[in-house]
C-alpha cells in the first residue's frame, strides 16, 4: 500500500514538473474585415434588374 501511495505521490510530482515550458507564447493577430466604401453597388445591381424586366416586359 506504501508503494502504491508513494508511486502516486511520484507521478503526481513528475506531471506538474513538465506542464509548464520556458518557450515564448505563440499570439496570432487579430484579423482585420474592411467593409465596402461605397453603398452604390447595393442600389445599382436593383435598379439594372428592374430596367432588364421592365424591357423585357415592354
């Protein structure tokens, strides 16, 4: 039993001992999302949609 509780007591010690390293942490950078300049795109795509229909209608 003495055996038992000493090698647990050993394991326990060598575990702690190499969970930590000396190694520099690796930070990624942030990522960074521009978003569109101009809006115009969002209103001219509709509006040539509408032109196309209306001639296709006419």
């Amino acid at each position: 039993m003495k055996k038992l509780v000493l090698a647990a007591a050993l394991t326990a010690a060598a575990s702690t001992a190499y969970a930590g390293s000396l190694a520099e942490p690796v930070v990624e950078a942030p990522v960074v999302v521009e978003e569109a300049e101009s809006s115009s795109t969002g209103v001219l795509l509709p509006i040539l949609l509408l032109i196309i229909v209306a001639a296709a209608v006419s």
